[in-house]
C-alpha cells in the first residue's frame, strides 16, 4: 500500500490542496460523532458532515471530513483507508470539488471477472504497485460483489501500466480483465457496433427429429460454417433450439433474412441473431418499458382510481356505475386471496368522460360508504408526490415552530391616513355612553353583506381557511352588548380605536384571550335554540365533501361547520366548545351537524366541563385584581365530555 510522506505539505494527487476527505460506505447507524472520534487521531479537524436525506434524515452511506492542513488529511487517508468503523470497512478518497476529472475518464481503469470474494483493501493492495490510487471500488449489489471493479490513478501511466501487466492475469484462480474505464454511453454504442457484426445464429421451433446434421445441411446454402449444435436434454431428447455459428457476419445475416419464418418438418421456424440472457432480458425489458410509456400516453387523463368501495361491488356492477358518463374500456375490482380490496380502476375510452365522472361520482354514497374517486397515477408520480407533500409539511411545521419561539408578534398600530373617520351619530353615542359600556359598532350600508358572512376560526383548533368550501350556515344576529368583555387599556391610553375592517365583521371577530372572560357570565349567556340549515343534500353533501379531504382538513371543515352553530348558542365560549368538540370521532360531530337536539346538549356539557373547570381552578389559586384565571379543560374534563 502507498505509504504517506510527513513532511509534504500538500498532498501529492493534483486539484486536492483543500485537505477534505470523502468518506464513503458508511454503516447507516454511523454519525457525526463517531467519524470525530475516529478522524481526529490524525489532526485538528475543521468541519464534519453524514449526507442524510431530505425527508427521512436516513444517512445516505457516505460523508466529508475536512481538515485544518493537507498533510493530516494525507496522513489519514493513508493510514485509516479500509479502517472498520461500526463493522464496516470505509473508503477514503481525495473529495472531489470538480467532477471534471472523474468524467474525462484519465487514469480509470476497469477490472472484470474477479472473484466473488474481493474486496476494496484487496483490490487496492493488487494495484497500488503501479502508482498513486486516488478511488479503489468494487461493484456490489445486495448479495455482494458483482466480480467487477474501478482504479482510478494519479496519472494516465500508471493506469497504462497497470492494464499492461494485469489484463490476464490470474488473480484467485481466475483471469481477468484489465482495460481503460469507457462511459456508458461509448459502451453502449460499442456493443450496437458488435451487434450488428453478428455471426452467432439462434433458431427455434424446428420439427421433432431434427438433429445436427439436418441444420447444417439448412444453412449451409448461405455460407461457410464453424459449428451447428442442436441442444438436447439428459436423455438426448431434442429442447427445440439450437445454435449455427457462420464464418462471415453477411452470411449469418443473409440466413436470418431468409429462413425466419420459413417451414422446417411441418413447422415454422424462428430464426434470428443469438443473444446472451443479460442481453435478452434488458431487451424485453426495455420493450415492456416503451409498451408500457405508449399506454399511458394514451390512456393518460382516462384512467380513474375508485376507493372505498362495498364489498359486493364487482367488475360488472363498477362498469355500470360508471357507464352513464361513457364508454368504459375496462373495470377491475382488485381482488387478494380472493377477497375484494375495495378500490379498483376504471378506463374511459375519452379524457373528457373521465373528468366528468370524477366531477359527479366523487364524494356519492354507495352502501353507505361514500366514494372517493380520482385520476390514477403510477407508483412512482404517487412516491414523488407523497415526498413533495412530505417536505412542505416539514417546511411548515418548522417555521410555525420558529414563530413559536420567537413568540407572537405585538399588533401594530393602523396607519392614520388608514382609519375611517367617526360618524357623527358614533361620536355622539360615544359621548353619552356610560363609562363601563363597551362601543356597539354599526355597519356601514356598503358593508351589510360582509357583515351576514360568518366570522374566521381564529381560536379553533384544527380551523382553516374560511374561503375554504363547505355548507352554508345561517347569517348570525350581532351579539348583544353586554356579551363584550371590555379590553383592558393601559394608564392614559384612549379606550377607543377605530379598525380598518367592517364594524360588523369586527363585533364577530373579537378575539377572547384567556384569562379575560367574566366568570360571572359563563352559563348565563341567552341561548337560542336554531335549527341546523343543511341544504343541498343534507348528510349526503357533508359526507361528499369530506370524502375527498385529508384526516387533517377533515377536522378544519368540520370546525368551521360547528363554530357559527356553537356561537349563536354560547357566543363568549364558541372557540373552546368547538375545539373542545373536535376532539371526537366525526361520526358524532356528523350527527351533532344533522340534529339540533344532539348539538345542544353536547354544548350544555361543554359548559358544565367549563364551569366544573372554572371552580377548580378558583380553589386553587387566587383571582387576580383584573381579571379571573383561565378556562382550560383537563384531559380529564375533555375526557369526561367525549364520554357523554
């Protein structure tokens, strides 16, 4: 093995003076700290990095170690290459910032044939003879090495040495092959090029009875030939195929050309250029793979994926189901072990059809299950998009962390040039009003409509959007006066701010903070029993809707479905009874949605856990001067509530 000099101040392979190590064929459990441990023998180290995924954080099997100096990166490269670390050999080379000399292919020599149990220390002790070795690899798959590796030297020479002195010779019994590292694509353009100079001829599918002779005596008429062999079994029983080699590749071409097809003893032969089983295999793979790319062209918009289908649901009954919208090409029920999956596929001769079944079966209700149906996508687009929905959730759930300990940010000031001026009739009332009676906004006549709209779930859990879409909801009264909790202002500020939205909007968009809400009100809020409006379908159009929703956007409609409900009964304690609501199955918050009895007497419970809370918490700590402790239900009182 090439010994490393102590004294050089860089090391000797050129392009490298940046004193980083790649470390590669790393044990997936290896970190961070153990490469530390094992790399700071040989110096000061700089930086160290495991090259993890993006979505799992799994170690991708290889990292960087970089160095404060070139001769401590030489030093571990020579004396730690191979080292066992976790129980696996590493490999160690020179890191390579520019790719260029990787690609150009100089000093790349390529090893075949070698023997199973080689590895990259041997491998690298058999060549290290003939000049410095800057990679040493042996190709490996999941039941080890695949007898081929790659050198790549230093300098152009030694590579031309090496191949001069070990292109055949035996090494562990075998020979094998040294030659220059050639790039895929001039491989592949090589074996094109020895393809079409064939001289090997396989022929099939010939009579019984036909043997050696016979061939020879078929294809001797297109020229000369070295060999014929019918191959045959233990018993000499003929398998039906057999091999011609000619002397000339035009001659086994004009062979091919002429008897492919042609009758041989009552049958027609196959006849055509012999190939290796590597070779057949990659072809017909490949073929499957056009094949396969040509459907899908074709059928691309027309198939359609149908899940959460009953169990009598069959081919025949899922191709009339969706018969109506066109001609369908084909339906198929997936079926295991002879039992049905409940999700199947569904082909329309036209892309038009499709899109207009998935508009109108999506979300319908079948044997009481509602179907969720959808274009289908190959296993691999689905993997890509599960990863992309991976990495934005990832995203977001970092930055909301972020923003939580940063902590809220105060709420800024409107401008002045931004804030309407006060009605006449507002600065009157105001003047007149008694001190402890918080402003009752008035709508103005241009924003009647967007005061009917039911307000955002701001203190929801599990809210969303509010533009997201959902059934309508009753327009809701503005509350009564005394139901709004008077902010709390410093010493001397103005007790009265103009905001730039609609008043309307604002009365039903106030936010209530814990630890502001009067105890002396909670109970006593004025309930008014209102019907449930559902149009359009009723449960039918709930159930649609939600079919085609994630478990997480789920909760969100469904919450902004309840919210407007829950406020018109208890307006100060909507945000908790809902988030507190949401914690059942939906199955049950269905049911409250469909029957205004349930729903209020979910709400009463709500308040009780409140009240029972409210009591608790007094018992224990002492009221403030300001104002009384927070709501916040136990997981005991919110188990208690779902138990009911």
């Amino acid at each position: 093995m090439a010994t490393w000099q102590p004294e050089e101040e860089s090391p000797s392979a050129p392009g490298f003076p940046t004193a980083s190590l790649y470390v590669g064929d790393l044990h997936p459990d290896v970190t961070e700290a153990m490469l530390y441990e094992k790399f700071s023998a040989a110096g000061p180290i700089l930086s160290i990095r495991v090259c993890r995924d993006a979505v799992s954080a799994r170690s991708l099997g290889y990292g960087y170690v970089n160095f404060h100096r070139p001769a401590d990166a030489g030093h571990a490269l020579s004396t730690m290459n191979f080292d066992m670390i976790h129980g696996k050999p590493m490999r160690i080379m020179w890191s390579q910032r520019d790719p260029s000399l990787r690609k150009s292919g100089v000093g790349n020599i390529f090893i075949n044939h070698l023997d199973k149990s080689m590895g990259n220390r041997e491998l690298y002790d058999l060549f290290a003879a003939f000049g410095t070795i800057l990679s040493c690899k042996v190709a490996c798959d999941e039941n080890g090495s695949k007898g081929h590796g790659f050198v790549h030297f230093e300098t152009r020479e030694a590579a031309e040495k090496a191949i001069e002195e070990m292109n055949g010779a035996l090494v562990k019994g075998r020979k094998v092959f040294v030659g220059q590292f050639k790039p895929p694509n001039q491989r592949e353009a090589e074996r094109r090029a020895r393809v079409e100079e064939f001289t090997n001829v396989y022929v099939k599918n010939f009579g019984e009875g036909t043997n050696d002779a016979c061939l020879l005596d078929v294809f001797s008429k297109f020229g000369s030939i070295s060999s014929v062999k019918v191959m045959t079994d233990d018993t000499g029983k003929s398998k039906g195929f057999g091999f011609i080699r000619f002397e000339c590749h035009a001659d086994a071409k004009k062979a091919v050309e002429a008897l492919n097809g042609k009758e041989l003893r009552g049958k027609k032969m196959y006849v055509s250029r012999a190939q290796k089983k590597k070779e057949r295999e990659a072809e017909l793979r490949q073929k499957l793979e056009e094949m396969k790319q040509d459907r899908g062209a074709k059928s691309q918009g027309s198939n359609l994926y149908v899940k959460n289908l009953a169990e009598g649901v069959d081919d025949e009954r899922l191709r009339r189901m969706f018969s109506r919208f066109g001609t369908v090409t084909s339906a198929k029920v997936v079926v295991e072990g002879g039992r049905r999956k409940g999700f199947g596929f569904v082909s329309f001769s036209a892309p038009e059809e499709a899109r207009k079944a998935v508009a109108e079966m999506n979300g319908q209700v079948l044997s009481a299950k509602p179907l969720y149906v959808t274009f289908a996508q190959y296993k691999q687009e689905r993997q890509a998009e599960l990863t992309r929905r991976r990495k934005k959730k990832k995203k977001k759930a970092a930055k909301a962390k972020g923003q939580r300990k940063r902590g809220p940010k105060p709420p800024q000031p409107a401008p002045a040039d931004r804030l309407p001026a006060a009605a006449p009739q507002a600065e009157e009332a105001a003047a007149h009003r008694p001190p402890g009676q918080a402003a009752q906004p008035t709508p103005s006549p241009g924003d009647t409509d967007e005061a009917a709209k039911p307000p955002p779930l701001q203190n929801v859990p599990g809210g969303g959007d509010p533009a997201a879409p959902g059934p309508e909801v009753p327009a809701l009264s503005p509350l009564p006066q005394a139901t709004l909790a008077q902010p709390r202002c410093a010493a001397g500020a103005s007790t009265a701010t103009a905001t730039p939205r609609p008043a309307a909007r604002s009365a039903l968009q106030y936010r209530y903070n814990e630890g502001v809400c009067n105890p002396q009100q909670l109970g006593a809020q004025p309930r008014q029993k209102r019907p449930v409006a559902r149009e359009q379908g009723g449960r039918c159009l709930i159930a649609s809707t939600l079919a085609s929703a994630s478990p997480e956007d789920q909760k969100k409609m469904l919450g902004e479905w309840l919210f407007p409900l829950i406020q018109a009964l208890q307006p100060t304690l909507a945000s908790k009874i809902t988030g507190m609501l949401l914690e059942m199955d939906n199955s049950e918050l269905l049911l409250m949605l469909e029957s205004p009895e349930s729903l209020c007497s979910k709400v009463d419970e709500a308040v009780a856990v409140l009240e029972a809370c409210q009591a608790q918490q007094s018992e224990r700590k002492t009221v403030s001067a300001t104002g009384v402790p927070a709501l916040k239900p136990t997981r005991a009182h919110k188990k208690k509530l779902l138990l009911h």
